[in-house]
C-alpha cells in the first residue's frame, strides 16, 4: 500500500536526484533511499543492543567467577 505525503527537500538534492532518476522513478527512489537508511539505523540498534548484552553478561560471569575462585583455593578432605 502506497500513501501520498508532502516532503520538503533541500533544492540541490532534489536538482542531484532528477539528474539521475526519471520522473516517473522519483517515488521508487525517495522509497528505496529511505527503506535504506531506516535498514541501516535498525542495525545499528540491534548492534548496540548486542554489545550492551555482551558486556551485561560479561559482569555475570566475572561475579559466577568469583563465586568458583572461593571454592578453587579450598582443598578436598583427605
């Protein structure tokens, strides 16, 4: 489903995009530029909540290390 909007672009990107892209492909362009861009920002999202995980679960493991450390000095009953 399409909608019809209203965008203000500055003069020399649009003068930039008409030089390269027919009339009747300008909507395709717009779209296909901004599916892009969106695309590229969701990445960065997804990225950055990854390494926000990897650095939670790296504290979880420094704290079961510890817990381990404790029992690594204690020797076994003879």
């Amino acid at each position: 489903m399409t909608i019809r909007t209203t965008v203000h672009l500055d003069e020399d990107v649009l003068a930039r995009v008409r030089r390269r892209v027919p009339q009747r492909g300008l909507s395709r362009f717009v779209n296909q530029a901004m599916t892009e861009k969106i695309e590229a920002l969701e990445q960065r999202e997804i990225e950055a909540a990854m390494i926000e995980g990897y650095l939670a679960s790296g504290e979880d493991q420094r704290d079961v290390d510890d817990d381990w450390r404790a029992l690594e000095v204690e020797e076994w009953p003879e």
